[in-house]
C-alpha cells in the first residue's frame, strides 16, 4: 500500500484528482464524479469534523468486528462494494468545491503527519495504528479515483 503520509505519494494523489474534470464519467458503479468527491470527503469528514453522528456501542463493536478489518487492511476493494449509509452520496454536488475540499483535506493530513494519528481514534473502529489510518486513507481514495480512470 501507497504510503499517504509520503509528501511525493499525496502530490501523486491530488495530481490525479486534478486530473478529473465534471464530465469525467465511472468506469463502473453510479455515483457521478462530483458524488464521487464529496463521497470521498466523507472519510476526512470523520477524522476532522463533528458532521457525522457517532455510532452507539453496540454498532461501533459491530464495525470494529466486521467492517473494520475490510477497510484498514491492504487488499483492494473489489469494484460495486457496499458502503455505509453516511457515505451514500445521491444528490448532486458542486465538482469544484468538493475537488477543492477533498485536496485540501489530503493537504491537511499531509501537513499533520503520521504521529498525529499514531493511535488516535476513528469515527467507527476505536483506536488505529499509523498503518491503518493510512490503508483506510489511502486504499480508499486509489478505489475511486481508479474509478474514474485517474
């Protein structure tokens, strides 16, 4: 797995998010690009942000049980993969302020560095290492720009 914390592997990251433009179309799957984006953005929602309700006890032992191992190991996600109803994106969206909150996010994790997450808590699975924060960052983003064909 690409490493996120790496200066060179987020530039390459936010080279191919510039490479989308707001008529890129999927390779597979539904969402629209703009949803795709925002849809992203969701991830660096929970690390940063208040947005999003906390899962209560019973769903947070349920996620760290059976979702998190799925998403902060090193396999790809296969393509049309179920996801979590905080993440469905069904409306449209502004593609060029979702582009711009989604690099700047990446530019905010970057300038954090990988000992701020060291341990810290997720939204969903309790405590992660670096190397699990960094496989949930960045496995995800690579799924959906591959996507769309960046």
């Amino acid at each position: 797995m690409k490493n996120i914390f790496d200066s060179k592997e987020t530039d390459a990251v936010i080279e191919r998010i510039n490479k989308l433009e707001s008529t890129t179309k999927p390779l597979w799957g539904k969402m629209s690009v703009d949803q795709m984006l925002a849809h992203c953005n969701v991830t660096y929602e929970m690390a940063y942000e208040d947005k999003h309700a906390k899962p209560n006890s019973f769903t947070k032992f349920m996620l760290k049980l059976f979702v998190k191992p799925t998403v902060v190991n090193d396999k790809l996600y296969k393509k049309n993969s179920r996801t979590a109803p905080q993440f469905l994106i069904t409306d449209a969206k502004n593609f060029v302020e979702e582009k711009a909150r989604l690099t700047d996010y990446l530019k905010k994790t970057q300038s954090l560095g990988a000992d701020y997450f060291d341990g810290r808590a997720s939204h969903s699975f309790g405590d992660l290492s670096i190397n699990e924060w960094n496989n949930m960052f960045y496995k995800h983003l690579d799924h959906h720009l591959s996507q769309f064909g960046v």
